[in-house]
C-alpha cells in the first residue's frame, strides 16, 4: 500500500502520511467493508483515493488534448519483466519519480495499478481522453527521461 500511494504523490514522508489516514479511514469504516472484493482491494481503493486528494489539494492540473492518443502498436523502449536488470528498473522508478504530478497519477494508475482510462477518469473527475492523453504523454516523457 505504501508503494501504491508513492507511485502517486511522490514523495516519501507524504505518503506515509496517506498510508497512515487511510489505515485510520479504513479503520473507521470497517463497518462498512461488505465484502464484494478483498479486503486488499478494498483499502487499496482507500489509499488511491486518498492519494489523489493529497494532490488535488496541491492544486493537480490536468491538461487535456482528446487528439493525443496511446499508440499501442508502437514497439517498447522498455526492458521487459523478465530481462530487465536491477539497474534499470530503478532508472526507470527514478524516472517515474520525476514525471509531473499528472502524468504519473496516471501513468501508475493505468501501468502500475491496472486501472482502465474509464476506471482513471471516474477516480480523478477528468474526461477519458484527457486520462489517455496524459498516458500518452507520460510514456513520451519518461522516454526523454531514460536518454537523458
């Protein structure tokens, strides 16, 4: 849970804070857990949510160009799971780290946390063409980022 909620806000004593209150959340509304899916599903949910809170409180702006789309015909630039060393994995999660509040809301949301763009666009109040834009234009940029 404390890796879901650093993915999002991106940074470490912050998301302590968002694990913490969602423990406490989750905690106080044990009650209303009725057990339609685990309980992990359940205070996961908590925790994103509480995560995107912490940074619309930050003020998130969220772009949209509907006609910036995903292209997944595209070959990755990435490692797959399989070959990638420890080397670039952390590249990449440093990477990750240093995509605007935006871009990697999403980006983990979509890639990390295996929300669909309609599941995304419900959770941060934003269109479905803005959440596969901004996907889109993460990939992009964490792309700058690894060649820099």
């Amino acid at each position: 849970m404390f890796n879901v909620a650093l993915r999002i806000v991106g940074d470490v004593q912050e998301a302590e804070d968002v694990l913490q209150e969602s423990f406490l959340i989750a905690f106080r509304e044990v009650s209303n857990f009725k057990g339609d899916a685990s309980f992990g599903l359940w205070l996961k949910k908590i925790v994103v949510n509480k995560a995107i809170r912490g940074l619309q409180k930050r003020r998130l702006v969220f772009s949209s160009l509907a006609d910036d789309t995903d292209h997944p015909d595209e070959a990755s630039p990435w490692p797959s799971a399989h070959t990638a060393t420890e080397e670039q994995v952390q590249a990449i999660r440093q990477a990750i780290m240093r995509l605007p509040d935006g871009y990697r809301v999403v980006l983990s949301l979509y890639l990390l946390e295996g929300y669909d763009h309609a599941e995304i666009a419900q959770i941060l109040s934003i269109s479905e063409a803005t959440s596969k834009s901004q996907y889109s234009r993460a990939r992009k940029k964490l792309l700058e980022i690894c060649q820099q």
